[in-house]
C-alpha cells in the first residue's frame, strides 16, 4: 500500500523537477538571447569605428607610407576616449597602438583568437587580460586587405553592464513561471487521489491479478471516468477468459484433423490453421510453400479465391446464413476437395482434404506378387542360361570369364532385390523390431552425400542442403539412411547431368518436421506421377535395369516415411525435375 500512497508526491515532485528544469532553460535561453542581442550591438558600434579608422588610412595612405604615428587626429574625434586601437598587419605584426609606445616591439599577434576569428569571418571577438598591459579587454577585431584594425574596450562594471542581460526582467519572467508551476500544483493535488486508484488498478491489470475489491475513486471527474474504466475492465477481462479457453479448444481441435484447416480475417490474414493446410498446398503448388496466406497466389485456388472476393464484396447487411462453395482439384494423381464458408463478419475459413480413394489392398498384393515374380525371373534366367552356356560350349579362358562376369552381375542384381524385398517386407511387417533412438538428420544426410560423392562427382551433380544441424528425431538411423540415399540415387542415375538437388527443412509443428527433396533434372510425365512410389514401376522400363536399380528405391522410401508416421508426395517443379515433400514424426513410436 505504500507505493500507491506515496504515488501523489512522487508525481509533485517530478512536477517539480519538470518545471524547474523548463524555468532553467527558459531562463538560460532569455539570458543567452539577450546577452547575444547586447553584444551584437556593442560589435555594430565598434565595427563603425573600425572603418573610420580604415577609411582614414586610406585615405592618407598611411599603411603604404608607413606612417601608422599619424593616426592621432582620427582617435581624436572617436566618441569614446578609453577604446584602444591596435593596428596589426597580415603577419600579426603590430603596427600601431595607442596604449604602447614601441608597438612594433611586441609579440607576433597572429594567434590571438579574435586575428584568428576574423581571418575566416572577417570579423572576431574575445574577451580575455592583455599580456602586454594587464587588463582585462573586450577585444573586436575586423579585418581589411592588408592588416586588421582591432579595437579594445576595458571589461570592466560599465562595459559587463553593456554586455550582461537585464536581471529584473529576467526574474519577472522567473517569477512568472514560479507563480504557474505552483497554480498547476495546486490543481493536480485535487486529483492525487483519483490519480493514486488509477496507479494501482493499472500495475494490478498489468500483473493480471484480480481487481482489489476495496479499489474506491473520489467523486469528481477523474474519480467518475476511473470507476467507469474499471467496470470495463472487468467486462473485457471476463470476456478474454472465455476465448483463450475457446482458442484453446479449436487449436486442440484443429492439431488433431487429418483435414487442412484455416481460417482468415477479411483482409486474407491467418487467424488459426494446422500443419496438414501448409502439407495440402505444397502438394497442389508448383512452387514451396511456408505460409498459409500464399494459398492466395497459387492459380489452381481461384474458383475458390473468386468466390470468397464475390462473398466479401457483396457486403450484404442482411446475410444471415454462412455462404459456402466446394471444388474438387486433381493433381499428381490425387484428389482434394476444397471447400470455402465465409462468415457474417466476412471472415472465412478454408478447408482441404484428400478425397483419394485408395487401391483395393486385395489387387495390390496381387499385383506385388506379380511383379516380384517377374523381377526375380529376369536375373535367374541369365544366370541359368550364362551357366547353361559354359557346361554345354566349354568356351576359351576369354569368353568364360565374360560368361562369369555376367553371371556375378545379375547375381548382385538379385542380392540386391532380395535385400529390398526383405527391407520392404521388414517395415510393413515387424516394423516393431527396429531400434528407436536419436537421429540427427543432418548427420545423416552428410553420411548419404559422402557416400555418393564418387557419382556426385561423376555426374556435375550440386547439392545444397539446407538443414539446421540441431534437428533431431527419434528413429531409426538405417531406415532414414535408406529413404535418403534412394533419393539421391534416383536423382543421380535418371535426372541427368549437371544438375542441382536442394535438401530443405521448410517448416514444422508440435508433432512433426517438414523437408523439401527436389531436382532441376528431367522430371517425368504427369501421367507417370501417381505411380512412382509403386513396388517395380518403371518411367522407362528399360532405364533401371541399365543402370542397376531394383525398382523398389522410391516404395522404400515411401515406406520409411510411413514407418516414422509421416506422409510423402511428389510433383514435378514447374521449372523442371522433381520435388518430394515428406514430413517425419518428431517422436516416432514402434
């Protein structure tokens, strides 16, 4: 209670304080005005009496005969008496002077501070004791062609009365200023206590504690205005409660959706969304995504974006119902509905869902076992028939170990699609027997580049990996080494040469983080799109095999996404090549 009781002379005080320090410079300004004014009229006067004494010169020709001596009958008709006249030449040589007898005897007055005022403003003053006779001197000195004329008037009670201010008027206008300050003083303290109330509601409102009960305001102006403020705050506080507790609903609400959600004030500004809004839009977008307000400048959005400008634009007072408007948009092989509803304060809220309907799993085992039997089927008959070959032909030591070379390779081959069938198998199946630990992406990325460097080199290839290194998950390392590398290698073997691979981490929320793995190779066609994760699918179906690939690179990595409960697509970049957005669990569980 003592901080509120003493707020009143803490605020007399700075009163105080505030207008003294204005009296002191009102006060210091009105002398300084006033001194200027005084001695500006002291210059004009001396200044007339220093071209007299040039117009003599002049005239007689004094400086060219070297006759300085014959100045007496100028200094004669000079109204003032007491002026003292020095005639100094360029060199700060003195040539004439009424107070010294041998003035050509004395120092060089090159430096004096008024010869050095007035060579640059042709005019210059100081005050200061001459070291030549001991008194103290207003020194004026101008200068002209071919030496300077310097005047000096003794700085004494007259000259300091020329100069100095008018004290009365001065402490008039202080006296004025005292008699204000007070008047104000007086009118403040008839508000202290309404002040005081106003001071302790305000630090209990920024601390946001409850309002004191016993909190009471002096009937008069300020008193009346302080209560009504309180009685709002009250209002408003009891308000806020009710919507951070509804906020905290619809972000609970909206983190849990598999659907896109955001919503948007009447200016296209994000008031609340999830992750899977900004996942949805870089699916659809040809170009990465970071904000949900880029929703807007994507082109495959504007039915939706029509509609919401028709609704906003229309302005009807009378809208009583929630407009809303749905599209179905088809890309990369999938289909999401997006829907739009704008509300009574034209805010709106926009909707995304992948409607996809999935492959039935009855044909996709079938068609699985097709195809491994036919991938296992090619590499057996050439070992068979390599082998058929050199028991049947018995061929020279050249062409047997040609044979066999043959037969090594498509052996590897097949130890190869055996691994990736088993890896395959292995993650669908008993997932639960992988090890779960910390895993820094950014490690493993490196390990994947270091490993490929040979046909990273080989093939002009420029990575640029923009991943923080103190991104971690819990995973499993060999999994997301494997997810990686098909990337890479995918990227190697069949987007060409003298391309660039960009590896970004672009966003992430609570649960998840989100990467960026795109090319600027060749890409694939569109219709080739919604079957590249497929287990044995092929763009061209010669091109794996030439280059020693199973087929089962990219379902890998599909399935490694998966198995960290994440989600991947890919598109091609509408400047060319393949982008593959996936997400990964921050915290996978087995």
């Amino acid at each position: 209670m003592k901080t509120y009781a003493l707020y009143p002379k803490r605020q007399l005080l700075f009163l105080l304080l505030v207008f003294a320090a204005f009296i002191l410079i009102v006060f210091y300004s009105e002398y300084r005005l006033e001194k200027l004014y005084n001695i500006k009229g002291l210059n004009k006067e001396l200044n007339s009496h220093a071209q007299l004494i040039h117009n003599y010169i002049a005239s007689k020709s004094l400086y060219k005969n070297d006759a300085m001596q014959e100045l007496d009958p100028i200094i004669s008709i000079l109204p003032d008496k007491n002026i003292r006249i020095s005639i100094i030449d360029n060199n700060g040589r003195v040539l004439f002077d009424t107070e010294i007898d041998n003035s050509l005897a004395l120092e060089s007055h090159y430096l004096r501070p008024e010869i050095q005022q007035a060579l640059s403003d042709s005019t210059g003053t100081d005050i200061r004791t001459s070291a030549s006779t001991g008194i103290k001197y207003y020194y004026y000195a101008k200068r002209f062609d071919e030496y300077f004329v310097r005047l000096s008037v003794i700085y004494d009670i007259e000259a300091r009365q020329i100069i100095e201010p008018d004290w009365v008027s001065l402490l008039f206008v202080l006296l004025l200023f005292v008699i204000s300050s007070l008047s104000l003083m007086l009118l403040t303290a008839r508000y202290s206590k309404s002040i005081s109330a106003l001071k302790k509601f305000t630090v209990q409102a920024s601390e946001n504690n409850d309002i004191d009960s016993r909190l009471t305001f002096p009937k008069n102006e300020l008193g009346n205005i302080g209560q009504d403020i309180v009685d709002i705050y009250q209002k408003l506080n009891s308000t806020k409660q009710e919507l951070i507790s509804e906020k905290e609903k619809l972000v609970r609400h909206l983190t849990i959706l598999e659907e896109g959600i955001a919503i948007f004030t009447q200016e296209k500004k994000v008031v609340a969304g999830n992750s899977n809004f900004i996942q949805y839009i870089n699916q659809i977008s040809d170009n990465l995504i970071y904000s949900a307000e880029n929703f807007f400048d994507i082109p495959e959005f504007s039915p939706i974006i029509s509609f919401v400008d028709a609704e906003i634009s229309a302005n009807k007072p009378e809208k009583t119902g929630q407009p809303s408007y749905e599209v179905i948009i088809t890309r990369n092989g999938k289909h999401y509905a997006v829907k739009s509803i704008v509300f009574l304060d034209n805010s709106f809220e926009i909707i995304i869902n992948d409607v996809t309907k999935p492959a039935k799993r009855k044909l996709l085992k079938q068609q699985i076992t097709e195809n491994i039997a036919h991938e296992l089927k090619t590499p057996v008959s050439s070992i068979k028939g390599f082998l058929e070959t050199i028991l049947n032909n018995k061929p020279d030591r050249t062409k047997l170990l040609e044979y066999i070379n043959r037969a090594y390779t498509q052996t590897c081959r097949l130890t190869d699609l055996i691994n990736d069938i088993s890896l395959l198998t292995k993650i669908e199946e008993a997932g639960h027997l992988y090890s779960i630990e910390k895993v820094s992406i950014f490690e493993v990325v490196n390990s994947v580049i270091d490993d490929l460097k040979d046909k990273i080199t080989e093939n002009n290839i420029d990575i640029r990996m923009s991943i923080p290194k103190e991104i971690e998950i819990r995973g499993n390392s060999v999994l997301l080494y494997s997810a990686v590398r098909n990337l890479l290698e995918n990227a190697i073997y069949h987007a060409g040469e003298k391309i660039t691979v960009n590896i970004t981490q672009y966003m992430e929320d609570q649960q998840h983080y989100y990467f960026s793995f795109s090319d600027t190779g060749n890409g694939v066609p569109e219709q080739d799109i919604p079957r590249l994760f497929e287990r044995f699918y092929r763009v061209d179906k010669g091109r794996d095999r030439k280059a020693g690939g199973t087929g089962l690179g990219l379902s890998i990595v599909k399935n490694a996404v998966l198995f960290h409960q994440g989600d991947i697509s890919v598109k091609n970049r509408k400047e060319g090549g393949l982008e593959f957005l996936f997400s990964l669990n921050k915290n996978t569980h087995a």
